[in-house]
C-alpha cells in the first residue's frame, strides 16, 4: 500500500520509504533537522555524510528505534512510531560494527532472530541453511561466532536480512572495516538483493563503493540532507557539469568547433593537439563528429565520469563544515 | 498514542535464550559451587549439633535452617548473605553486554518490543536462581531426612517452602537492582562495582550504622539509661532504619516463617506479654502474618526497581 507520486521525471514511483520534515532532537541540539526524501521499490539508495550527520539516527527513526521529534516517515506505508512491529517485521537492519553472541554458533544466533521473528520451526532451519548457504557462511555455519572475522560477521548480518525475507534492506556502515576482497564480495551480495527486487538502503563514508552499486545518494551533513539525486545529477549541481571529455585530436581550428557543440560549457587547451572539454551530458559521439567535420585526425576520446569523490570534496570544499553538529 | 502488538511478543523466546545462557555459563557454576559449598558447610555444623538432641524438637526441619554453631553463622544467614551476590552476578551486566557486544540494535530490529528483551532476561535470571534455590532446598530436606531420620511433618514443609518463596523474592530486589545498575552504566565493571558496593553497604555496614543513626534522631532518654533499659523510641527508630535494608526484611521475615515461637519482630513491652505462653509454637498462619509486611516489602522493592530499570530502559537510545 505505498502511495504512488508522480516524480519530475514523470514516471509514477512506487514508493516505500518516504519521510516529511522528519526531525529529531536531543535536548536542545538538533540530530536530523527536518529531511525529505521518498525511496522508490527496487532502488539502491545511499545515504552518506560525516559522522554525527543524522544518517544512523534517520535509520532509527525509520525502525521505531528512536522518537521521532516531529514530523513523519512512513515504511511500506506504516508509521514506524506507531507500528513498528509490523515494519520491523519486513525490514532488515544490518547495524553499524554489528555484534553477535559469540558464544553460540552461526546458526544458533540466526535461531535466536528467527524466533523472535516468530518463524515456524520447519521453516527456520531451511531458511537459516539457505540464507548461510547465500553468503558463503556454510561451512562454518556450526562453529562459534566468536572465531569470526569482521568480514564474516558482516556477512552472517546480512545473512539475517535474508533469512528474514525483508523487503527493504537497511545497512548500516556494511563495508567499513572490511579488506577489500571482502568488501566486493559484499557489494556483490547487495547487487544480489537488489536483482531480488529488495530495496536497499547503505550508509557509508565509502564513496566510490556507493557510487558502484546506488541508483541514487542523500548527501547528510548537519543534520539535513543537503543534495538528493543521481550522481550526475549530483556533479551537475556540484561541479557545474557532469561530463569532462579529453580529444586529442589533429586539425585546423578544433577547439573552436568542439566549444561550438550544444551542451559544453568550456573548452580548455592543453596542448597542441590536446582539448579538455567541461560538458553537462556525455558529448564525445559529437565530439568525434565534430573533429571528423573538420577533417581532423581523431586520436583520443576519454571521458571522466564525475566521482562521488569529487563531488563530496568540492561540496565540502565550498561549504566549510563551521555550523556546530552534535553526534547523537 | 498506543501502540499495535503485543509487548510480550518474544518474551519467551528471550527467556529461553537467556535462561539456557544462564544454566551454561561458568558464572553460575562458580556461583552455584560457593553457595552450595558454604551452605553444606553449616549444615554439617547444623546436623552434628541436632543429632545430640533430636527428641526434644517438634521442628527438627526448621532448625537446621536457623542453628548457627560457631564459627559458622546459620543456614538461612548465609543465604541472606549469598543470595545478592548470585542475584548480582546474573544481572549487573544484564542490559550493557547487549550494548557493548553490539547486539543490541540488532535484536531490537526484530519485531519485538523492548519490554520482551528486559522482561525475558530479568524473569530467566529468576528462574536461574529459582531453580538452584529449589535444588539447595530439597538438599537440605534430603540431607534432614538422611542424617536425621526424622520425617518432616506438613507444617515444616509448609514453612520451609515460604521461605523459598521469601528467598526467591529476596533474590528478585538485588536482582532488578543489579539490572537497574545495568541499565544506567554502560560499562559492566562498573554496574558490578556499584552493586557490589551496594550489597556490602547494607549487609555489613548498615546494621552498624542505622543504631548510631538512630541515637542522633531520637537521643536515648537518660531516665532509661539509669534503669539500664533500651529507649523504646530509639529501639524503633533503629529497627525502622535497618529495615530499609532488604537483608534485614529477609532476616525477620525467615526468623518469623521458621522459628514458629517468634511472637513479635519489633520491641514488645511486658505487658504485651501477658497471657502468653512462652516458647510455645505459634500456627502455620499466624507466623505467616508476622512475616507478612516484610515479604510484601520485598516484592515491593522489586517491583518498584524493575519499573525504574523498565522506564529507563524504554528510554534509552538504541546506539552507543
């Protein structure tokens, strides 16, 4: 029962997560000062920012696991203040550094949330088998969590949100801490979930690795989120234009030419036979025409595509972090 | 604005949980060795002494509960001692380990409401203690029976069953105590620290402190002195301050349940006295009404402790 909105692209959006003025405070500082934003069914979304920016605190407001101070946010059409039962029973939180009992066994801490989410008996252990069997924990499925490696707790993590069927998936920090190998093999596991048709949400400082797998990042900080989108769209917003496009090419007056294509903004020479060209959308087919036109000899075309890094500097570059931010 | 759900979805599951984490951790066998050890210590006093005179009570039972034979102080003394140590070490890290192993938030995102998680672990703890409290009662029957080879009559089972009630209650005050310090202090060792300090206060320091205290509100008339007689009005303020301690509510409320002769647990005056027959057993239920205000109290102060941990609790924001 999520309510259809008609977004300015204008394509209807099933949404599934959607918060109004959400705002949290604490005493008299402000942890998440009153945000927008509406997750669509399906999508990767990303939540980034520094620490103390309210991105956990906005989790917990979407789990019923802190108050809201005002304002409203509905998952899967409920009111997590009012019902959180009923959203907690279909969304899987994945905690920042989460803790297991080490003590027990994989299986028998993924026992313990399955019967707390109230799963049948029979059912428990094929989910538990199957969901260990998704992130690789099989063969350690009956050693201690207490010999785990952080990597492998991560994974037993999500390996709950599997288990538990979630249709939105809520991971806290996944990567952080995590070698790299083990941190594509988590990447992987969260393109897995979402070829599912499970709604992810990641928050992380890893910028490139959110920029791999979100369809679109919130950028936090002070509490508010200060720019939504996709990234190009981001780079638009933030560097002035989303596509940078190296030529190197040979000819007479090209650098006039490619400055005369619709869409770049700014053409710089390097060298002599080298231009870089600053454009609002990916403008190299016109480019190589254009070099082509004018009988040049076409060598090089590359293009940068805008980092999320990038991005993230020169946004926190132009806006110095001086307003106080409490972490919560 | 209510809430949907029950809150006590999940609560058995937690107690099954933490029960069987409870009867397998090394804390509870070491606890369990100490109390078991010290208790068999007095009773073995208790029997060498009873054997000398076993014809002469009607409530054999009873009194290997309440005979002290120096060095060893009594059964039931040692309980009254032991018991918030057992009570402690099972919940003063009741709510901060789930913190600090990081497994709070986790558990808290199932569908289940706080008061399951809090609920489950304070009444497994219970049942923990319960069930060694039951163990060390049917030892102490099996042990009567054996040594003694006196059977106990119904009233001394009756009896010596209130005061495993009394006892369990008794372990519930120190227990919401120590989950109460749990729930305030995030780190473990200092919830255990202030616990403890707690439980040394009020059984060792307090009963030396509550006369002195009572001496400066109501100073003893000199008139008494000269008789050589207590001050009725200090002797009450004295018992009215030491029963703040829950140790000494356990400690009246055992010497009513099982010593049946005990008529009074306050300062009675001579003429209170009269028509009585001394040291003649009182009913089943009459010894139950002496000991009543302090079970009562017992069950209160566990009660109102839990609540403060459980308003604390729900409270309390999820992330460290």
């Amino acid at each position: 029962m999520s309510e259809q909105q008609t977004e300015a692209n204008g394509a209807p959006r099933d949404l599934v997560i959607s918060a109004r003025g959400l705002a949290r405070h604490y005493g008299k500082s402000i942890a998440v000062d009153s945000i927008d934003f509406g997750i669509a069914r399906g999508e990767v979304f990303g939540l980034l920012g520094p620490n103390g920016a309210g991105k956990t605190t906005t989790i917990l407001m979407m789990l019923g696991l802190t108050e809201i101070s005002s304002g409203e946010v509905s998952v899967l059409g409920f009111d997590p203040a009012r019902e959180p039962l009923k959203v907690k029973q279909r969304v899987g939180y994945l905690p920042d550094a989460v803790g297991f009992y080490d003590q027990l066994t994989a299986t028998e801490n993924l026992a313990y949330t399955a019967k707390l989410m109230g799963l049948a008996r029979a059912e428990r252990a094929a989910r538990i088998e199957a969901a260990l069997a998704r992130v690789g924990l099989a063969e350690v499925a009956e050693k201690r969590v207490g010999t785990f490696s952080r990597g492998m707790r991560q994974r037993l993590g999500l390996a709950e949100i599997i288990m538990k069927r979630a249709e939105i998936a809520i991971l806290d920090e996944p990567t952080s801490g995590l070698d790299p190998q083990a941190t594509q093999e988590f990447l992987g596991l969260i393109r897995e979930l979402k070829a599912e048709g499970v709604t992810v949400l990641l928050s992380s400082h890893m910028l490139d690795q959110v920029q791999r797998v979100c369809d679109r990042v919130a950028l936090f900080r002070g509490g508010r989120i200060v720019l939504l989108g996709t990234v190009p769209e981001l780079a638009v917003r933030v560097l002035g234009a989303g596509f940078v496009v190296e030529v190197e090419a040979e000819g007479p007056g090209i650098a006039r030419r490619l400055a005369m294509i619709p869409g770049v903004t700014q053409v710089e020479t390097l060298a002599a036979d080298r231009f870089r060209m600053t454009a609002e959308r990916d403008v190299r087919p016109d480019a190589a025409r254009a070099v082509v036109a004018g009988d040049g000899a076409l060598r090089r075309l590359s293009v940068d595509e805008p980092s999320l890094e990038t991005i993230y500097a020169r946004y926190f570059q132009a806006q110095p972090t001086g307003d106080v931010r409490h972490a919560a | 604005m209510r809430r949907e759900g029950s809150p006590f979805r999940g609560l058995s599951t937690v107690f099954v949980k933490e029960l069987s984490d409870h009867v397998s951790s090394i804390r509870m066998l070491v606890l369990e060795l100490l109390i078991v050890s010290t208790a068999l210590a007095a009773l073995y006093e208790a029997i060498s002494s009873l054997r000398q005179n076993t014809a002469e009570d009607p409530f054999l039972l009873l009194r290997l509960f309440t005979i002290d034979q120096a060095p060893l102080p009594s059964f039931v003394a040692i309980l009254g001692f032991l018991i918030p140590l057992m009570a402690i070490g099972l919940g003063f890290d009741a709510v901060n380990s789930e913190h600090n192993r990081r497994t709070m938030s986790r558990i808290l995102a199932q569908p289940i409401y706080r008061d399951a998680l809090l609920m489950g672990k304070f009444l497994a703890a219970l049942a923990t203690i319960g069930i060694s409290l039951t163990a060390l009662w049917l030892l102490v029957i099996g042990l009567g029976l054996i040594f003694l080879g006196v059977p106990p009559g119904g009233e001394e089972i009756a009896r010596s069953a209130v005061f495993l009630i009394v006892a369990i209650f008794y372990a519930g005050v120190w227990l919401s105590l120590a989950m109460l310090l749990s729930t305030v202090f995030r780190s473990a060792a200092t919830a255990a620290l202030v616990a403890l300090g707690i439980w040394l206060f009020l059984t060792v320091l307090w009963p030396m402190l509550a006369p002195a205290l009572a001496q400066a509100i109501a100073p003893a008339d000199p008139r008494y002195a000269l008789l050589g007689l207590n001050d009725p009005a200090t002797a009450v303020w004295t018992q009215e301050l030491l029963r703040l301690s829950p140790n000494d509510l356990f400690g009246e409320a055992m010497l009513a349940v099982l010593s049946p002769t005990t008529r009074a647990l306050g300062p009675v005056f001579l003429d209170q006295l009269r028509g009585a027959v001394m040291g003649a057993p009182l009913p089943f239920g009459e010894s139950i009404m002496i000991a009543w205000p302090q079970t009562v109290g017992l069950v209160a102060g566990t009660i109102i402790l839990f609540a403060f941990s459980y308003v604390l609790f729900q409270r309390q924001e999820v992330r460290a």
